[in-house]
C-alpha cells in the first residue's frame, strides 16, 4: 500500500486531464469488459470514449480530485486499456515524455528519477 501512496500519480493527475482516451467497445461493462458505460460516450460502432477527454481542455469523467495536488482515477481497477498501458511505457509507469508532456499541459514540472 505505502508504493501506491508514494506513487507520484496518485496526487497528479496531468495525463487524465490532457489525452483523449479511446478504446474498444468490448472494453465496456455491458459488452463484458470492466469500464462504466455511463462514463464513455461512442465513437464509432466499435470504438467509444471516456467522457470528457474530447473536450478543448480534457478532463477524464473518472478522474477526481485536483490535477497536481492530490487526483486519482476513481475508476482504477476498471479504467480502460490505453490509461494501463499509459503506465506501463517506462519504468514505475511514470515520468515518460508523454507523462511529462501532460504535466507540462498542467503547470507542472517533470517527474524526476527519486
């Protein structure tokens, strides 16, 4: 439990509040999978989307909290495929270019190695 509290994402928040999160329909509660239906709006006939990561400024209907302070998915153990790849691209799942482009987005300064 204390690696999770000391996970910088657990009080950042910048990468759902930065990306579009698209993923396939089979991913949602009601074709089987494990993401809220009422949290995604469709795309196409075999794509959806979590809410409100479309929008001019994104921010993931799942995420909660502030962004940089203490946030967190409030969905965590059914958040759709591409936000648990997010994590996995580098080493502790955090401070990529990716992670440290969406800080950047946010105000936020990049995550450095402890």
């Amino acid at each position: 439990m204390s690696a999770f509290a000391d996970n910088p994402c657990t009080r950042c928040g910048a990468c759902c509040a930065s990306f579009r999160v698209d993923f396939s329909r089979q991913e949602l509660l009601s074709e089987g999978g494990t993401v809220p239906d009422g949290l995604t709006v469709e795309v196409t006939d075999s794509t959806c989307r979590m809410r409100g990561t479309d929008h001019a400024r994104p921010r993931c209907a799942a995420l909660q909290g502030k962004v940089g302070e203490r946030a967190g998915c409030g969905i965590y153990e059914w958040r759709p495929s591409p936000c648990r790849e997010f994590s996995l691209r580098s080493p502790l799942g955090i401070g990529d270019d990716a992670c440290a482009r969406a800080r950047a987005r946010q105000g936020l300064p990049p995550l450095t190695a402890a």
